[in-house]
C-alpha cells in the first residue's frame, strides 16, 4: 500500500532536486524513498556543516553553554561513575 507524505522544503531546492532527478531519468519520488529507505535501514542521516545554519535560539543557547563552562559553571566528569557519585551527594 502506499501513502503520501507532505512537509515543507525551500521552493528552490524542491525544484533543483526535481530537475536533478529528472535529469538522471529518475523519478523524484524514488529518490525521496531512498533517502527513508536509508534513514530506516541503517539510522543515519548525513548533514553538511556548510549546508546548515542554526536558528538563533540555537546560538543564544550553545553561547550560553560556552559561556556557563567559561566561568566553571559547568561540572566535567571523567566516568560515569564519578557523575553518579556526585549526584548521590
């Protein structure tokens, strides 16, 4: 049986990947279920640090970590036994 899926993707990478598989003699939709059928199978995925670009809650907060390990805010354990212990006190 087969379903459809929806989601939401920048109208000009649609639109680059459809002409890529179209350009290939590949339907898009089979390059669409490739990308799950790999996603599933081996539980990866690939993400291109030049191709992402965190949101800026997600900078506010990775400064903050940066800045709260900075100032000795931050507890660095070397075993998971020595967490333990520490939050057994």
């Amino acid at each position: 049986m087969q379903t459809t899926v929806l989601f939401k993707t920048d109208k000009k990478l649609k639109e680059a990947a459809q002409k890529t598989a179209r350009n290939m003699g590949i339907p898009f939709s089979a390059v669409m279920n490739e990308y799950m059928r790999n996603f599933v199978e081996k539980r990866r995925i690939n993400f291109s640090s030049e191709e992402y670009n965190p949101t800026p809650y997600l900078k506010r907060i990775l400064k903050q970590g940066e800045k709260n390990l900075a100032e000795g805010k931050v507890k660095i354990f070397s075993s998971l036994e020595e967490m333990r212990a520490d939050l057994e006190k």
